[in-house]
C-alpha cells in the first residue's frame, strides 16, 4: 500500500514516463489494473511503451478482420463484409504511407541531398509534400509485377501543387513487354504519355538517345515549368534530371557528378540552414497528420456494422500513435498481414468454421515472411515461414516451401512443411505429385502431425475457456490451416490431401470427440 501511495503521489507527467518506460505485457497490464488513474493514462497508447502500443493494434486489427472474414451470407462472404475490408486495407494502407513518409523530410536529409546531389536538387526537394509507392502482382500473369508511384510537390513561386503519378509494368520471364506510364498534373497542365514501351526506367543512364528524347519531348512542359520555378540553373534542366525528377523522386536521389544542377546565383548554393529549412518542415509534418486524421474520420463513418464501432476507435487510436511515432516498419508488416489473415477466414474449406475458434488461432499466429512473389513464381520455387506462440513464452515455427512453374494452380507439384516445436521437428514432404513412380507418396502423412494438432487445441481450449462448446480439431485442419497462413491457398488442395475436404474432415463429431478424451 505505502508503495501504491508514493507512485499516485507522482504527477501526470512522472506517471507518463513510468508507463512509457513498461515494455512487457503482463508487467504493463498489472500496472494498468492497479487504480482508475493509471488505468486512464494506460488507456491512452500515446502514454505507452511502443511495444505495447503494436501488440494493442495488431490485437484489434486481428479481431476486426476476422469479424469482417466471417461475415457470411447464403452465397459466401457477404458484398459489404468484402467492401469493408478493402475501405480498411485502403485506410492501413495510407496510415503506412504516412507513417514513412513523416521520416522523408527531415533538415539531415536536406543536406544530404545537397551534398551528393546539389543545390537544385536539394531545393527541389524541399517542395515535396506526400509520397506514396505500391506494388501491385500476379496480374495479367503470376509472374508480372506492377509499380506504382504519386507524389505531389508545392511549387513555391506558383503557389500551386504540382502531381506526379508514374506506372511501369513488368514481366520477369519476358512474355510482356516493359510498359512505363508517366502522369503529371499541375493547375490546367495535365500531360499523359504511355508510348514508354520496351523501357526499363532502372537502366535509363544506358538508354539510347532516341529513348532519352522520347521522354523529353513529351515531358517538355513540365521542364519548362520547373526551369521557371527555379531560375536560371547551370546548366539547364537535361534528360537526366528530368526523369529522375519524374521515377525516381523522392525516394533515390543520389547523383552522378556530371548530372548535378547549381543555381546561376551563387548565394542559392550555399548549404541550407536549419533557419530556412524549420518552415517548411512544420507545414511538411502538420500537413500529413491532418490527412491522416481525415482519413480516420473517414474509415469511421464509412463502416457498415456498427458493432464494430468499438473495435475501430481502438485501431485509430493505436494507428494514430504509431503514425506519429513514424513506426512504418511494424505498419507495412501489419498491412501485409492482413490480407494473409483474410485469406485464411474465407477459404473455401475453412469459412464455415466458428468464429471464435479462428480468432483464438489467428492471434497466436505470426508472418513472419512473406515471399510470393511474381519474381519468386518465375523462379518456381516460393518459401514462407509463420510462428505460432504458446505459452510460457514458447513458439511453434513452421517452415514452407512449393515447387513448381506457377503458370496456374495445378502446375504446383510438390509441397514441403517443417515444423519446429519445442521439442522436436516434423517434416512432411509430398513429393512430385506427378511424377508416377512417386504418385502412392504423393498424399501428406497427416498423422504425423498429431503433436502439432494437440499443441493448438490447447490453446484453443484457453483462449474458448468458458464456452458452451469447444470444437476439437483433427490433424486435416493442423496441415490446412498452416498450408493457408503459408499463403499456399493457391495450391490445388485435392492434390495433396486427396478427395475434397468436408467441415468433418476438420473437426470431430461429438462421438469421436468422447472417444480422444478416453
């Protein structure tokens, strides 16, 4: 009690910092329960460890996305279940982007710019006030790969925005052809070119100079534009800069030392001082909170059930913090995450599962890589890795890998599977599922996986404590489930696990259930 006494003597501000300083999560939350005034500050993520603060968000963004996964109606996922989740995976989306794009513009990276670039450059970049980068594949092939890139910079003499959105398609085994489409935009200048065919903007520095005066040609008033905000420069505005102006700004902006801008003036190439920078740093960082609060407000009206509400205010509000803290990292892993998690509530096999069950194995279950790519299928082979936490601070991990030429589903043809417990390891290994001397192994061994499946319903008993009904899951869900969070859904499930998989091929009826606990 005399110990109780002394820490609620403490003011906000001590408390805050005591809070802040608690990483562990038990230790956090029998702090939290000590009396209602801790209990508020702890409520707060902006008070809490940054720890603490992932394992709130990523704990109701699980919970959401299967509520969301679950929603079913006669014909499947529901129409506004699916609509939901993309408004949310929109909205995480942009909570990434501006959570990396807080760190762009910081008075370091100024003089950095300035130092390997030059002046002209680091001005320029200066001006910059959103980024975003995406990569979109699988489409028109699982091996092609889309890239696109917007960002928007203020030009300081017009007092106008000035918008640049770049697209460049690829196919890693060069069925298609390289396309690049370049978007600008300021006022009533819009300029559109996608004649970019057989280019990769990568390699641009060997382009012919027929490819360089393509770009330019087109691009000519928007060199105009920037020649004029920036003045007479030595020597003006080339090809080179131009595109890297374009593609590669504002992320890359490393110059060659024949490719560097100076001013005419002299007194604009001396290096930047933090006096002249501070401004616009302040609007740079006031102006992406503002758009990350309005997309918040947006997501939350556009919801369309409202027993979510509760949910959705614990995610803005851990989002919010993160954001702030510019936690991209931990951001970009949740955003890819959920997709996973989605993928797993609605398939085909597992979707007429409880609820709860799902959750209970969804919150244990970490990505820990995530490597299906449209690169990764046009080498014919894809390895994933997710853990599994139990308790007592221990871990299952299991290992994936496929084979394969990736052209359609069926053309997967043999599935790997390591398991590490605590304890031991297992391996299943199906085999070239078409090679005929090995079609009788060519159906996993699902008994041995029965440790695996006995380690999950223990958690699934703790995490369902108290409920009615507790299912019991058999080792055809163990395999399904991991080979799903593996993000190997795209395989041909009866080729591996032989005819169809039915809801009792998953879960024991109540008579077999009796005759396991014998």
């Amino acid at each position: 009690m005399e110990v109780k006494a002394s820490i609620l003597s403490l003011n906000d501000d001590c408390l805050c910092n005591i809070v802040a300083f608690i990483s562990d999560r038990s230790s956090f939350n029998s702090l939290a329960r000590t009396c209602k005034r801790l209990q508020q500050l702890t409520s707060n993520p902006r008070n809490c460890h940054v720890d603490i603060v992932r394992l709130r968000a990523e704990h109701f963004i699980k919970r959401l996305v299967v509520h969301l996964g679950a929603n079913h109606d006669k014909r499947g996922l529901s129409y506004e279940a699916y609509d939901e989740f993309c408004k949310f995976e929109e909205f995480l989306a942009q909570a990434f982007q501006y959570s990396s794009t807080r760190c762009l513009l910081t008075y370091d990276k100024v003089v950095d710019v300035w130092i390997t670039s030059g002046p002209v450059a680091s001005e320029v970049f200066t001006w910059v006030r959103n980024h975003s980068f995406s990569v979109s594949e699988g489409e028109p092939r699982a091996t092609c790969m889309t890239k696109y890139s917007s960002f928007t910079v203020h030009l300081p003499r017009r007092n106008r925005e000035m918008s640049v959105n770049t697209t460049y398609f690829h196919d890693h085994i060069g069925n298609y052809d390289d396309e690049l489409t370049i978007e600008v935009k300021c006022d009533d200048l819009k300029i559109e070119s996608k004649d970019f065919y057989r280019i990769s903007p990568e390699d641009f520095k060997y382009w012919s100079e027929e490819e360089m005066k393509q770009v330019v040609e087109s691009m000519k008033p928007v060199t105009d534009l920037l020649q004029e905000e920036l003045g007479e420069t030595i020597p003006s505005i080339h090809g080179n800069f131009l595109f890297w102006f374009l593609y590669f700004f504002p992320e890359k902006m490393r110059f060659d030392e024949e490719d560097k801008l100076s001013f005419k003036d002299a007194a604009k190439n001396e290096k930047p001082s933090i006096e002249s920078i501070q401004p616009m740093l302040e609007y740079f960082q006031k102006n992406l909170l503002r758009e990350f609060q309005t997309s918040s407000a947006r997501w939350m009206k556009e919801k369309a059930f409202p027993e979510e509400t509760e949910t959705c205010k614990f995610v803005i509000e851990s989002l919010d913090a993160l954001v702030q803290r510019s936690d991209a990292r931990f951001l970009k892993n949740i955003q890819r995450s959920i997709s996973r998690i989605f993928r797993v509530i609605t398939d085909y096999c597992l979707r007429k599962l409880p609820e709860k069950l799902m959750l209970a194995l969804i919150k244990k279950t970490s990505f820990e890589t995530d490597n299906f790519s449209s690169g990764a299928t046009a080498d014919k082979f894809v390895d994933n890795t997710v853990s599994f936490q139990l308790p007592e601070s221990k871990f299952i991990k299991v290992k994936g890998e496929i084979e394969g030429d990736g052209y359609s589903d069926p053309t997967w043809h043999r599935l790997k599977l390591e398991f590490h417990l605590p304890d031991k390891k297992i391996h299943l290994d199906s085999g070239n599922i078409y090679d005929r001397r090995s079609r009788e192994e060519k159906k996993l061994d699902m008994g041995k996986l029965s440790p695996v499946t006995k380690l999950l319903q223990e958690c699934i008993n703790h995490s369902m404590e108290g409920e009615e009904e507790i299912p019991k899951i058999k080792d055809m869900f163990t395999a399904l489930y991991f080979i799903i969070v593996l993000d190997f859904g795209i395989l041909r499930k009866d080729n591996f696990f032989g005819d169809s998989i039915d809801l009792s091929d998953l879960l024991m009826e109540a008579e077999e259930d009796k005759l396991s606990d014998e």
